[in-house]
C-alpha cells in the first residue's frame, strides 16, 4: 500500500499551486479555479488521513467539502458574471474601485 | 528519508524524458509556418469568428441547477447504502433534505431558470 | 462611623433631571423656566449638600454618610458598586461644586440671555454639574472615572458650544484630545492599581478599602500608578506639560471659563491626588515629582501671564499658575492646605472670571485690555468685585487666597523644600503684578475705547451683579475657614479634613510670622511695580503737561521708568513668556509633541491605508505573509520539540 | 468503521435555527411567486421568523448538552448566541425595509439570503464539530458575498463582493487545511475528542497539531477581520450596501467570535502556551492597524470597517489572556460592539435616504441641524465605540483590560490603552462633523417607522448595556460557565480512569 506521506505530500502540493495560482494568475475565473484547486488539495488530504486512521469522519468531510465548493462555485461565478457586466473584465488587477 | 526516494527518482525520470523529447523535437522536427498551418482545425470547412464566443447565460444556469442537484445524490447515496440502520430516523431525515431540495427546484422553476423561450 | 443617607442619591441625580428637562423640554418651555430648573436643581444639591455637611460635622472625626445606588459590574471576582460616599474631603468639594456652580448657573442666566441655544448651554452645564459631583462622590475609583470623562467631555462640548466659529470648534477639539492623552495615563494607573490591589484580594477599587490595604503595596507599584495618575492629573488640571489646552479653552462662553476652566473641573487632578494621598504617600519620589512640577508651572504661568493682552488668557494662565500652588502644597504633604486652596481659588477666580464676563459683556464681546481702561467710572460694582479677587488672588494678607497659599508656602519650607519655596515666593510677586497689571489696564487709566461705545458701557443686571456680590465677600472672607493655628479659631478647615488628609506639623510661631512677611513683602513689590507701571508713570504725563518746565524732564523719567521696567523686568521676562515660553516652548516644543505625535500618528495612518491598494492579489499577497509568519512560528516551535 | 451507536438527536438544539431556516425557505418561496413590489412585503416574514427564533433561543438553554452524535451543543452560551444574533438580524431587517426598495434590491432574495446567513451565525455558536462550524461558516459567508455583490448597477457592490467572495474562498481552504491537520493529529473532528487528546502532551506538540491550530487561526482571523488578515474588510464594508454592511459588521463577527471563542478558549485551552503568543501579535497588530487607518479615512462605512478591526483587535486581548475570568468579558463586549455598530449603520441607513447622499464624512455635516435625533443617536453609538463611560463600550473594555492585566500581559493592555485613545480622534471627528459643521440645507427627513424602531432598539441597548452592566455580566458568565463545563466531566473522567 502506498504510504500515507505521498498522498498529504501531493495534497501539500496541490495547496501550493493552487495558491500560487490564485497570487500569480491575472484572469479571475483562472484564481477561481485556482481556489477550487486548493479545496480539492484538501479533499485528498482529508480522504488520505481519513482511511489511514479507519474513521469515516474523513470522508464524510469530503462530501461537505465538495458541496461547499460547489456552492461557492455557483455563487462565485455569478458574481464575477456580475462584476464582469459592470466593468467588461475580468482582469483582476483592473478591479480597484475600492481602495485606501 | 528512504521513503521519499522513490519520488524523487520518479520525478527525475519524468522531468528527464519530457525533457528529452521536448528537446529532439524542436532540434529535429521540420518546421512551417504559414498561415493555414496556425489556423484551428473545423472539419475542413475555413474556420469563422473567433472562438472567445460568450455563451448564452442560460447554458451557465442549467449547469448551476445541474450541480446542486447532481451533488444532491452525493448525500443520498449514503443514504441509501445504510438506510436499514439508519430507520426512520434517517427517513426523516433524508425526507427534509429532498424536500428542501425540492423547495430550491421550485424556486428555480418561478424564477424562470428552466424557461428557454 | 458610616450611616446610610439616602438623600445623597437625590443630591446626585438633581442635576441629572435639570439635563433631562433641558433636552427634552428647553425649547418647548422657554427661557424662563429654563432658567429657573436649571438654577433650582443645582440650588437644591447645594442646600443637601449643607446638610449633608452639617450632620457630617456632627458627628465624630473620621465618619462618613453614604448611599448605594446599586451594583454596577459584578463580574467574577470584581465587585464594583455605584456608592457614594460623602466624607469631609466630598463635603469640602461638593459644596464648592454646587455653591459655587449654583452661583455661576445664577450669573449664566443673565449673561446667556440673548444666545438661541440657552437650553443646550444649560443642559450641558447641568450635565457638568452631575458629573463633577459624580467625580467628587465616587465611592470607588472606577466610578470616579465615569465622572473624570464626563467632565472633560462636557468641557469639550461647552468650550465648543459656539461651534459657528471653526477656530472654536479647533479648540475645543484640542483640549478633548490633550485630555484623552491625559487620560491614558489615568486609565493605566487604574490598571496598575486594580492589579495590584487584586493580587491581595480585593477587587472593588473602593477608596476607603484601598486605604486600609494601602500598606500591602509595594512603593515601586505605588509609585507607577501614582505617576501614572499624575500624568492625568496634568491634563485636566492643565499642569505641564499638558496644559496647552486651557488658554485656548478660554473661547467659551466666559461662565464656563468660570465654573469649569476656573473653580472645579481644573482643580479634579488636585483632588484625586488628594483622594489618593494614602498612596502618594508610599512613594516619596512622585511626591517629589508631583511637588516640583507644580511649582514649575506655577512660575512658568505667571510669567506668560505677563505678557498677555486678552483678559480671559490672563486669567487662564493665572488658573494654571495657582493649580500648580495646589499641586505643591500636595506634593509636600500638606494635602488639607491643598484643598483650602482649591476652595479659596474656587471662590476669587469664579468672581474674577464673572467680574470679567461682566466686562466682556459690557464692552459687546471685546476681550482685549488695551481696549479697555478707565473702566472703573462705569462699572463702580464691577470695579470693587474685582478689586476683591485681585486682592485675593495676590495673596494680600487678609484676604482668601492668603491664607491658604501662605499654608502651602509655609508647608513647603518647613518639609525642607527651600529651593521650591523660593520660587514659589517669587512667583507669588509676579502673581500681585500681573493681577493689578490686569486689573489696572481694564479699570484705571484713560478710557482707550471709542467715546461712543464707552457711553454704552453699563454695569451688568441683577441676576449677574448678585453671584459677583457674593462670591466678592467669599473672596473677602471665605479665608477665616482656614487660619493659622493659634489665630482665634484656628484652622478649622485643616482640622475637618484631618481624618482623610492628614496634617503637617505647624512651623514654629515666629517662623510663621517670618515667612507670611516675606511672602507679603514679596508680593506687596509686585502690586507696587504693577501700581508705578500702569498707573502712577502714565498720569505723570498729565500733570507734567500743567508744568511746562519740568516736561522734558519727567517725560525722560517715564521714558527712563518704562524702559527700566522693560528692561530689567519686561523684557527678561517677556523674553522669557514670549520667546521661549510663549513661543518657543509653547508653540515649539510643546505643540510640537503634541502635533509631532499627530503627525507622526497621520504619517503612520497613511502608510497602513496605503495597504490597501484595492488590488486584490495584493490582499492576498499580505495574507499569504501573515500564513507564512503563523506557520513558520509553528514549524519553528514544533523543531524546537 | 466506527459502529452507528444510538443517536441522540434533541430538538432542542435545532429548533431556533431550523426556525430560521424554515423561514428562509418559506421567505424564497413566497416571494418569487410575488410580484416586485409586493415581494418587499416579505421582509415581515422574515422579521416574524427573527423574533420567533429568539424566543425559540431559550429551548437551547440549560446543562451542557452533546447531541447529533457530537455535532450540536445545548447549553446557555449556545442560547446566548440563538437569542443575540436573530435579535441583531431582525434589528438590520428592521432597517432594510425602505433601504432594499430604494437601491432596488431583489426583496426576496436579500430576505432569503440575510436568513440563511443568520441560520450559518447560529450554527456556529452551536457546533459541536469541526464540520458543523465549518459549514456554519460557510453558510453565513456565501450568502453575505451574494449579498455585498446585491447592488448589480452598483459597480462597487459587485467589487465588494468580488474581493469578499475571492478572500473568504481563498482563506477557505486554509482554514479546511487546518481542520484537516487537526483531524489527522487527534482522529476526530468532534471538539470533545480534540480537546482531551490535546491534553496528552506528545501529540499537543506534535508538528500536525501545531501547524493545524496555526491555519485554524489564520481561517478565524479572516473571519472576524483580524490584522493582516483584513485586508478584504475595508473594501467589503465600503461597497456593499449598507445594510450588508451592518449584518457583516455584527452579524458575522458575532458568529465568527462564537466559535472562535468556543473552540480556541473552550476546546484548545490546554494549548494556550501555543496560541497566546500568535493571538498576541494578532491583537497587537489589529487594533494598531485599525485604528491607524480609520484615522485617515473619510468614508464612514470605511472609518467602521477600520473600527472593525480595532475591536476584533481588543477582543482579542481578552482572548489571548485565555483564562476563564475573560469569557464573560469577551460575550459582554460583544453584546456591547453589537447595538453601537447596528446603530451606527441604523443612522447611515438613514441618512443615506433621508439625504439622498453617500456615506462620506461631509455628507453627516450639519446633521444636527436637520435631523437632531439622528445625530443624537449617533453620537451616543460613536462614543459608546469610542469608550466612553459610562456607556457599553467602556465597561467592556475595562473589564477585557483589566483581566487582561490580570494575566500579566502588560504590554498588551498598555498598547490597547494607547490605541483606546487615538481612536477617539475618528469617533469624534463623526461628532465634529455632525454637530459643528454646517450642512447644506436638506429636505425633510422620510418618516420610516420601523427605522426609528431599530434606533430606538440599538440606542436603548446601548444605554442600558453600560448603564446596568450586572444583568448582562451576569448572563454573559453564565453563558460561557455552562459551556465550560465540558472540561470538568471530561477531567474527571481522565482522573477516574
């Protein structure tokens, strides 16, 4: 059976890009996805300790997890769809309406 | 320490063939570059407009509506798999969660997210 | 003793109701029954506060009345109630609070006749009033605190009450913020002091506990927290270095300059000290501080005093210069004589702050002494008042002030303290010139205003006349209070608060005839300088004009008397007042420390809302920086195990 | 697998926010089969849920309770939190009637979503686990970045919700991270099972626990908006309407410090040498930061978000000196932060309307003049938030300080003090503005009954709150005592065994 450490080293850095993502990438719905990257980094975090210790807690997490990230997924495109009509962009350094 | 050594390698090996391909390739592969040759592939026919197309809004809502309800099963599924020791307890229980669900389907149907016309 | 006397509720919560009629009905009800609420109210705390004062007197030393509101925080271990608690210190104060606070809402009556916002100027005048009886009341220190802000906001609010003029807006915004700065160091010693107090048990803050336990203090933490306190104290008592506020807080309307900024609120840092003496007491070294400071500014005040031209900045800073006599008489013990001063100053800077409003008032708002003179052919009942608090404030023998600030100097050279007796004694003579200096400009000499508006001039109404009345023969005679022992009664307010402030051991009787002379001395060479400088030299001309011959002669005389008197005191001490105090002190160094924290405070806001770039990738950037900080603490710390 | 041992499922712990939730529910599907302008009628129903909620608050109370296997807590600190939160919701529907009509926000959906948020506060306070205070959280927060975003014409809405929603997903994950690390530390998600395993000294510090309880603090410093993981607040509270502004500003803090308090004081105490020292630099830091820039800013929405900050700042005070005297501080701190903040925004709200105007500090000029209430309440909030005896926020702020001091954290409670102190300057250049500046003249005010109500609510609390402390102490102490009673079971039982 493949060690526990591979699956949390590959959650760890799953997280990282994912974070990275969202620092770097320009385009919002890009950071969006960036995001869902970190959830998902989570998931597999959650679901690798989660047999490793025999606990069905884990997955039972995951599955929140997913709807949760499907909630934010439905609500977070339609408020870049909102932000997008306001402004025709989606360049996220051109959202500084808001600053100081 | 030793545990990690398997990656590590493997990551080498990869990093080492990718590299390698990537680097014969652009050493001895023939190059063109026309017009035509950048150009996306349509069936043939001569590619028109751009492919940056915004879509109507509605195919974005039926993929919302698609999303909520297809991860509706991932709570049934459990459901259903321990659903004699569960009892009525987790009928209930299960009941109020289709319910609410519905109460969302209804929701989405006055708020004319099915309506296509 | 304790005995339970529930009508010092009532005496509390008087002024309380005078503030609710005046928001909710002034404007509806008019004028006259504003007037006669907001005057009644506090009447009736005086009259409970006589009587609260004469069932105190007869009972044994040491005893108390008090009266429980209610609980006020409960909380764990803390027991913080709402008690008051009037001993012979709150007697002293709440009677001087209410007496000399009724005859000021007496004298506002007249002089706020004509202003629209008489109901608000009212509501916040009863409002001072229940906070400064609060602040005196206070059973506990927290309590006392309550009332500690709510004076200084109310000062804030009536410093601004014309708040049409910006600049007054300015400073009243000022003196707020030089009090918040104040009241750090408050706030911090109440800390240092509940802690302290908690480790052994005791977690109410109550005075009279604090003083049972003070012993189990140690002086290192008495000595924190009573600096602490002290710097407080600066702030509202206008002592250095925060005492910028006060002149500035002169453009309210001239009763609030009486009864806040002159006869109570200013004199709130004394009477904590006082409060307190049990653990100022435990630390010689903020005695020390406490002592000097008071002096300083004693001598440093009255020098600016000098060189001031507006009539009201005059009397502010002869306000600062006699809080600081307060303030080293209870830095070298002499905790009562503190106390009588604060009583005496009470009552003749009340009367000269009225006596000048009445000025003011007649003149049409003009503040400006050299606009005035000869002021005393129209104002005859003005001109006497006056003379009385001059007399008074310059310590002439016989007179209020002279007794009690004779008690300070005498306590401050029989506890060894010679260098600050000197300048004490110094100031004493700047003291009795500036005074007549003041008093002579606006009274004495050529009428130096338009014929016309000089006509006008008009003694002030009843209303306003009757508190000059009285307070003019407190002035006169509110000193036989407090003689020296041995004299007749003897020191009869010294030996009432006795049980809570303790006594200094009297000099000897020659050394006390002694030193009354020199002090008298001293300050008769200031009246006499004051008298040559603005009154004798400037009728000279005149009569020289008549003798033709000698015009040439005696204008020289003048010229030589005015330019001695510029050059040897003048000048020194313009120089000093004006250049390094009055600007450079004043207006460098401390507006500097005050407006260079400003700025440096605007700066470092600057900088942080710069932060905020509004660029949310930069947001996140930051809190990528706080996660890495976080989780490399914790990466550290888990190697360390 | 674990066996599906008997569940204990009480109603008790549900039915205050099932209340709420039912009315969500019903509040959606009324209003989309209303009209526009019939739909902003459904504000009532909301409110009717709010207050039938509150009542309902009281069947949570009572002995410390675990139900739903673990994931609901009964006790007092539990109906603390069931009873103030509907109450502060109903006080900002209170206020959003003519509001929502007037900037044209969907009625139904501003109503749906300010219930389900509502229903995500009181989850929070009442979660037993780590997956319930998760999704408590969750809920609470997706619909308030809907909510910020409401104002679709408005493009400062829709930013506010942008930066709102990208920061609160991205601080998500860490604070799932967090649990996750947690979880695999101690093997359970249920707190009770965290917290006695924590006790055992080899896995409290082992690297899991530590970098877990690390990323837990980050997730709950984004929530309850302390520095630096405030960033999104101040452009949040600007943009999104006002209103929103107001349920942010206290309904998500009270939600977020309810389980911030719960499972850091309560649950991870036994780890107070580790986390002291990072919530120290949190306060430190908050209350600096926030004061510093609300000093400079001219948008009072903004001034308020910075004074967010601060106040979190001060909480966190009470939170880093971690001893069980400081709870009832913190729960009474909150209930005082709570009315002045409603009815500081109350007083926006109104003034927005009643002036056609904005936000900025120019536009309260002279408000005195036109609207004395107004100006009287706000001046009451401001000095309340200021600290100002005897009002709720001074007595809150000694009473943190002093325990504070209590603990030895000096520095700490010295730099509060100071910070106190210049936070007085913004509160008072609100009052400067309103009272001693001239105003443009203004039409007459728009009489808005159920406004003045929620003022009049907030004022009196306000008041009350600082003027009569003991009731609230004392509520306040026996809230947070019977949720620490979870400790002294669980010790014994480790001694007896």
């Amino acid at each position: 059976m493949t060690p526990i450490n591979y699956y949390l080293g590959l959650g760890a850095l799953l997280f990282a890009i994912g974070t990275v993502g969202v620092l770097i990438r320009r385009n919002l719905i890009v950071v969006f996805m960036s995001i869902e990257l970190m959830l998902n980094a989570v998931n597999l975090t959650f679901i690798a300790l989660g047999r490793a210790m025999g606990s069905a807690d884990g997955q039972v997490i995951v599955f929140f997890v997913m709807i949760v990230a499907g909630v934010e997924a439905a609500v977070g495109l339609g408020i870049i769809l909102a932000a997008f009509r306001n402004r025709l962009t989606v360049n996220a350094d051109e959202f500084n309406l808001l600053r100081w | 320490m030793t545990t990690w050594f398997p990656v590590a390698l493997m990551t080498a090996f990869a990093a080492l063939v990718v590299g390698l391909m990537v680097t014969i390739n652009a050493i001895v592969g023939p190059r063109s570059r026309d017009p035509v040759k950048g150009e996306a592939f349509e069936c043939g026919n001569p590619p028109s407009g751009s492919a940056w197309r915004r879509f109507s809004v509605h195919f974005y809502l039926t993929a919302i509506l698609f999303l909520v309800f297809d991860v509706e099963v991932v709570f049934l599924y459990p459901w259903a798999v321990t659903i004699r020791q569960l009892g009525a307890t987790g009928l209930v229980e299960a009941g109020i969660f289709i319910v609410l669900m519905l109460a969302g389907l209804i929701y989405a149907l006055r708020r004319g997210m099915l309506d296509w016309s | 003793m304790i005995v339970e006397f529930p009508a010092l509720n009532l005496l509390l919560l008087m002024p309380a109701i005078g503030v609710a009629f005046n928001l909710f009905f002034g404007y509806r009800l008019g004028r006259s029954a504003v007037n006669t609420v907001s005057v009644g109210v506090v009447a009736i705390a005086f009259a409970l506060s006589v009587w609260a004062t004469v069932k105190l007197a007869t009972m044994p030393p040491g005893s108390c009345l008090q009266a429980q509101l209610g609980p006020w925080i409960y909380a764990g271990p803390l027991r913080l109630d709402v008690l008051l608690r009037f001993d012979a210190l709150a007697a002293v104060m709440s009677l001087v609070v209410s007496g000399v606070g009724c005859l000021i809402h007496i004298y506002s009556c007249g002089y706020m006749g004509e202003d629209p916002d008489f109901a608000r100027y009212f509501a916040y005048m009863n409002l001072f009033t229940f906070s400064m009886l609060l602040l005196v009341l206070a059973g506990n220190l927290l309590l006392m605190f309550v009332g500690w802000e709510g004076v200084g906001l109310c000062s804030y609010l009536l410093i601004a009450f014309w708040y049409d003029n910006p600049l007054f807006a300015f400073n009243g915004r000022k003196a707020f913020v030089v009090n918040r700065i104040g009241d750090v160091g408050f706030l911090l010693g109440i800390f240092v002091l509940f802690s302290a107090f908690a480790s052994h048990g005791l977690w109410t803050l109550d005075f009279a506990e604090m003083r049972e336990r003070a012993g189990l203090i140690s002086p290192a933490i008495a000595t924190i927290a009573c600096l602490l306190l002290f710097f407080g104290a600066t702030g509202k008592s206008a002592q250095i270095p925060l005492y910028v506020w006060l002149p500035d807080a002169m453009v309210g309307p001239t009763p609030v300059s009486a009864l806040i900024h002159a006869a109570t609120m200013v004199t709130a840092g004394v009477y904590v000290v006082a409060r307190l003496n049990f653990l100022f007491a435990l630390s010689p070294s903020t005695m020390e501080a406490v002592a000097t400071i008071g002096t300083v500014t004693a001598f440093f005040a009255a020098t600016i005093a000098l060189a001031q031209s507006d009539i009201k900045r005059v009397l502010a800073y002869s306000t600062i210069s006699q809080i600081g006599y307060m303030f080293l008489g209870a830095g070298v013990g002499a905790f009562g004589a503190a106390i009588f001063h604060v009583v005496t100053h009470a009552f003749f800077k009340a009367l000269l702050f009225l006596g000048a409003g009445s000025v003011i008032h007649a003149l049409g708002g003009e503040q400006d002494m050299n606009r005035m003179g000869g002021l005393r052919r129209r104002m005859p009942l003005t001109h006497a008042a006056m003379l009385a608090g001059t007399l008074a404030i310059s310590a002439v023998p016989g007179f209020s002030g002279f007794f009690s600030k004779d008690e300070i100097l005498q306590a401050a050279y029989t506890s060894g303290h010679k260098t600050l007796w000197l300048i004490a004694v110094v100031t004493a003579g700047l003291t009795g010139l500036y005074m007549f200096r003041l008093f002579f400009l606006t009274f004495y000499g050529k009428p130096r205003l338009s014929e016309e508006r000089f006509a006008e001039v008009h003694e002030p109404p009843f209303v306003m006349a009757m508190p000059l009345v009285v307070l003019a023969a407190l002035s006169v005679f509110g000193g036989l209070i407090g003689l020296p022992e041995g004299v007749l009664w003897g020191n009869q307010i010294g030996a009432f608060l006795a049980p809570i402030t303790g006594r200094v051991s009297a000099a000897p009787a020659q050394a006390v005839m002694l030193l009354s002379a020199i002090t008298s001395g001293v300050t008769f060479i200031g009246i006499i300088l004051a008298l040559i400088g603005y009154v004798v030299i400037p009728t000279l001309p005149e009569r020289l004009a008549a003798w033709a011959q000698g015009l040439y002669r005696l204008l020289w005389s003048k010229y030589y008397v005015d330019e001695l008197y510029d050059f040897l005191i003048t000048r020194p001490v313009l120089f000093l007042s004006s250049a390094i105090l009055g600007r450079n002190v004043d207006s460098l160094a401390i507006d500097a420390v005050v407006d260079g924290t400003g700025e440096a405070v605007q700066g470092g806001a600057t900088a942080v809302r710069r932060v905020e770039t509004g660029n949310v990738q930069h947001y996140v950037l930051i809190y990528l920086g706080g996660v890495l900080l976080i989780v490399g603490y914790y990466l550290l710390s888990a190697l360390r195990h | 697998m674990q066996a599906l041992g008997p569940l204990i499922l009480s109603w008790r712990s549900v039915l205050a926010p099932g209340i709420v939730a039912l009315t969500a529910v019903v509040t959606m599907l009324v209003g989309s089969g209303l009209s526009e302008d019939e739909s902003e009628s459904v504000g009532w129903i909301a409110l009717t849920g709010l207050v039938a909620a509150a009542i309902a608050s009281l069947a949570a109370s009572g002995d410390h309770i675990v139900t739903f296997g673990g994931s609901l807590i009964i006790d007092d600190y539990t109906a603390f939190f069931y009873l103030l939160i509907p109450v502060c919701s109903a006080v900002v529907v209170l206020f959003s009637f003519d509001y929502v009509a007037a900037l044209g926000l969907p009625a139904t959906e501003y109503y749906a979503l300010l219930l389900f948020a509502t229903t995500g506060m009181m989850l929070m306070a009442g979660a037993g686990d780590l997956i319930v205070m998760f999704l408590g959280l969750e809920t609470m927060s997706i619909s308030a970045y809907v909510m910020a975003a409401m104002a679709q014409r408005d493009p400062k809405s829709s930013e506010a919700g942008l930066k709102y929603f990208l920061l609160g997903a991205f601080s998500t994950g860490f604070l799932l991270y967090g649990i996750a690390l947690l979880y695999g530390a101690t093997g359970s998600i249920k707190l009770e099972a965290v917290a006695q395993m924590v006790r055992k000294h080899s896995i409290a510090l082992s690297p899991f626990v530590l970098l877990g309880l690390g990323l837990i603090l980050v997730g709950f410093g984004f929530k309850v908006a302390a520095a630096p993981f405030h960033v999104w607040t101040p452009d949040a509270y600007e943009g999104a309407p006002t209103s929103v502004t107001a349920l942010m500003a206290v309904g998500i803090k009270l939600g977020a410090f309810a389980g911030f308090i719960r499972v850091l004081l309560i649950y991870l105490a036994p780890l107070h040498a580790q986390w002291s020292g990072v919530l120290w630099a949190l306060a430190a830091l908050s209350m600096t930061v926030g004061n510093l820039a609300a000093l400079a800013q001219e948008n009072i929405k903004r001034m308020l978000a910075y004074s967010a900050i601060a106040h979190a700042g001060y909480i966190l005070v009470g939170m880093t000196a971690g001893r069980s005297e400081v709870g009832p501080a913190l729960l009474y701190y909150l209930l005082g932060y709570a009315f002045a903040n409603l009815g500081a925004f109350a007083v926006l709200v109104a003034v927005e309307q009643a002036q056609q105007s904005g936000t900025k500090l120019d536009d309260l000029s002279g408000l005195a003049r036109n609207h004395p209430m107004l100006a009287a309440a706000m001046a009451l909030f401001m000095l309340s938030l200021m600290g100002m005896p005897p009002l709720a926020g001074f007595v809150g702020k000694f009473y943190i300080f002093s325990v504070a001091l209590e603990s030895r954290y000096v520095w700490l409670v010295i730099i509060a003090t100071l910070n106190s102190v210049v936070s007085a300057y913004y509160y008072a250049r609100v009052i400067v503005a309103m009272y001693m500046r001239e105003g443009a003249e203004r039409q007459a005010q728009t009489r808005q009954p159920t406004l003045l109500f929620a003022l009049a609510v907030a004022a009196l609390a306000t008041v009350i709150i600082g003027l009569l402390p003991h009731p609230y102490i004392s509520a306040s102490s026996a809230a947070y005592a019977s949720a620490e009673q979870v400790l002294r079971p669980a010790t014994a039982a480790l001694q007896t065994k």
